[in-house]
C-alpha cells in the first residue's frame, strides 16, 4: 500500500509541475517504445530477487538437468511472479527466461499455486513468501514506471 501511495503523489507532482498533456504523453510513449526492455529488466529482477529469497544461485535453477528441491520451488516461484508481473509475456516466454523449453511447466506452476491450501506447510510457506516477493516486485515495478516518465 505504502508504495502505490507513493507512486500517486509523485504521479501528481508531476502532472503539477509538468500538465497532464506531457504526462499522458510520456505515459503513452512509455507504453509502446519502452515496454521491452522494461519487461526483461522486470524478469531479470524477479529471477535474482527469488534467487535471493530461496538462497540459491541462478544457474542451479536454470541448469538444463532436472531441478528438485528448493531450486524447483525457486524456479515455480519466478514462473508465478512472471506470469502475475510481466503481461506480455506468454507462457513459453516465461520458460524461455528460465532455460525451459517447454511452456507447459509454466501452466503447470500457476495451476498449483492457484489451487494451493493452507493444509499443508510447504502450501503455506510458498503463499507467504510469494506475498513478500509480490511487495518486493511492486515497489520496484512501481520504480521503474517512475523512472520512464520522469
């Protein structure tokens, strides 16, 4: 909430200082000339901020064997956060970002998160630390249109 307050009273300032042309303006050029290079910023920052999160390294999660364990927990976690984040991107974009080939393992991560329960701890734990990522991705995303129009 913090964040998206934020981001409105700068947007204002700047419809203040500037008019509301310039701004509509800047947003609208924002949105068709920008919009690439913001999306895979956007992934490279989610993949590193779930490394983080999960403690481990990038390319233990990409690596083209089978992943398990935290890694694979890690890597369905960026799949989610891609996939809520990032609307440009398809399913096979997103597995492309991760060194997977087949877009299918993205479908499959978004279907357990959206049918998971609290029952089980390993449910509640990837709910909880989506949540912290979900903020974490926000404040940023929020940053990054801030620094476009400005």
């Amino acid at each position: 909430m913090n964040g998206v307050s934020s981001l409105l009273l700068k947007l204002n300032m700047a419809i203040e200082n500037l008019g509301i042309t310039v701004v509509m303006g800047k947003l609208d050029e924002i949105n068709e000339s920008s919009k690439p290079s913001t999306d895979k910023e956007l992934s490279h920052f989610i993949i590193s901020e779930c490394c983080k999160k999960y403690n481990i390294s990038k390319d233990e999660m990409t690596k083209n064997s089978f992943v398990r364990g935290e890694a694979l927990v890690c890597r369905n976690m960026c799949f989610v956060l891609m996939n809520r984040h990032i609307q440009s991107y398809t399913h096979l974009d997103i597995a492309n970002s991760l060194n997977r080939k087949a877009r299918t393992v993205v479908g499959i991560a978004i279907n357990d998160f959206l049918q998971m329960e609290d029952k089980v701890k390993y449910e509640r734990d990837f709910k909880q630390n989506y949540k912290e990522l979900n903020d974490i991705v926000n404040t940023h995303k929020n940053q990054l249109f801030l620094l476009k129009i400005a």
